[in-house]
C-alpha cells in the first residue's frame, strides 16, 4: 500500500490534467501534498510490481484487478486507473484508497474505493479534538482540511455507530452535509447518533462545501455560518475568520 501511494504520488506531478483538476477544484498545492494525494495512470503500478514479484499481492488487495481471458496477454487491471487517488493514511502508512475519475461524462461510478471496510477518511485529524467537520465527501473533507479544520468524512452519508468511538473526546460535531434531500436525511441520522453534540451548517441549497469553495467569497460565507453556530452555541467566533 505505501509503495502503492508512492507511485501515485510521483504520477499526479507528471500528469497535467490531474493537476489542473484538483486546482480547478480549489484544492491547493500544499494539500496534495499533505494528504498524499496521487494518480493512478494504470501502468506505473503494474510495471513497477511485476519487476518485484509483487502482482499477486497488489490483486489480492485489491489494487490490480485479476485478468480475464479478454486480457490475453495484456497487462493485468489497475482497479483504479485514471483516477485521482486519495489515500487515507494512519501512522504515516497507507491502509485505503478512494479515487475519482476525472471524466465527469464516464458511465464509470465518480468514486471507487478499495475494496473490503470502508475506514474513516482523516480519522487522526478529528480523533481526540474537542471540535470537529463531518464532511459528506471526498472533496469536501479536502477543502476542509484547506481550511485547516479538524475535519473527516465517511466518505458518503451515512457512519456505523460502531465506528462513531474516535470521537469520544469531541464536545461538538459539526455536520458540513450538502444542502440536498439525502444531506438533510443524513443530518437527521447523525443528529440521532450524536445527539446534542451534533451542529448541522446549513449550506447554501444544492451546494456541498467544495461547491461554496469554488464561489467567489465562498470560504467567508462558510465562516459566517459558522460563527453563527457557534454564537448559538455559546462559542467564540472562530479567530482569523
């Protein structure tokens, strides 16, 4: 898996469009760094690990896709080829993939994880604050973590109680969920789950927080609404705002 996130990484600087992509989503330089972000070109990965004996153990992670008898005798499939690759890092090592395409047109899926459990995306940002972002999606917990907010994400709309214990320590669970039916929906489960600890912010209607981001004045209307919250709250307005 590190090995993996390495040659992603080293990818995403030599590819363009990939590049250009995560900018035109405001997600700046320094986050792509920080949170290891890649791009797997669907070659790199399988050239690299067939020289080291390492294909088998790539497929059985999920990483390379087993062939088919269409492949011939062609390379073996990268499950996540032509995507963006997010990793979710844990101790400085990789334990998950997510990627999204970067053809919005594709019939293929937006997102494709790794897969077996789904873990939590930023699990050690949000572990132990007192003060902590659920975000819906994969770009939104990226312009978070832009923002420098103890942010995560399920990376959807929905998180296993069981799963909930890494904020044990949080006095105040802010839900940054889109402003649609199934964000409003998901608001209602998280309130359930976290009770009085869970303060959902109200987006703009249709919008996600990488949406907002992108508006001009985008990242101060954010801050705006969540001073409110936490004047409602009995919180100090957020210092830099």
């Amino acid at each position: 898996m590190n090995t993996a996130c390495a040659l992603y990484q080293r990818a995403l600087w030599r590819e363009p469009k990939a590049l250009t992509y995560l900018r035109e989503r405001g997600i700046p330089d320094w986050v792509t760094r920080t949170c290891g972000l890649g791009y797997a070109d669907g070659r790199t990965l399988e050239t690299y690990l067939r020289r080291r004996a390492g294909l088998r153990t790539a497929q059985e992670l999920g990483l390379l896709g087993k062939p088919n008898r269409a492949d011939d005798a062609r390379p073996v499939r990268e499950f996540l080829a032509g995507r963006v690759v997010v990793p979710e890092l844990r101790g400085g090592q990789c334990i998950w993939f997510v990627g999204r395409t970067l053809d919005s047109t594709s019939a293929r899926p937006k997102y494709l994880g790794l897969p077996g459990e789904r873990p939590v995306l930023g699990f050690e940002r949000a572990a132990g604050r007192r003060e902590v972002f659920l975000c819906e999606g994969v770009f939104d917990y990226l312009t978070a973590v832009a923002w420098r907010l103890a942010a995560f994400s399920p990376c959807g709309s929905a998180l296993p109680a069981e799963q909930l214990g890494f904020l044990a320590r949080a006095r105040i669970v802010y839900g940054v969920l889109d402003a649609d039916d199934s964000g409003r929906r998901a608001a209602e489960r998280f309130g359930a789950q976290l009770a009085e600890r869970f303060r959902p912010l109200c987006l703009p209607d249709g919008c996600d927080l990488n949406d907002l981001a992108q508006r001009p004045g985008g990242r101060a209307t954010f801050f705006r609404l969540l001073a409110g919250v936490r004047r409602v709250s009995g919180k100090e307005a957020v210092s830099g705002e």
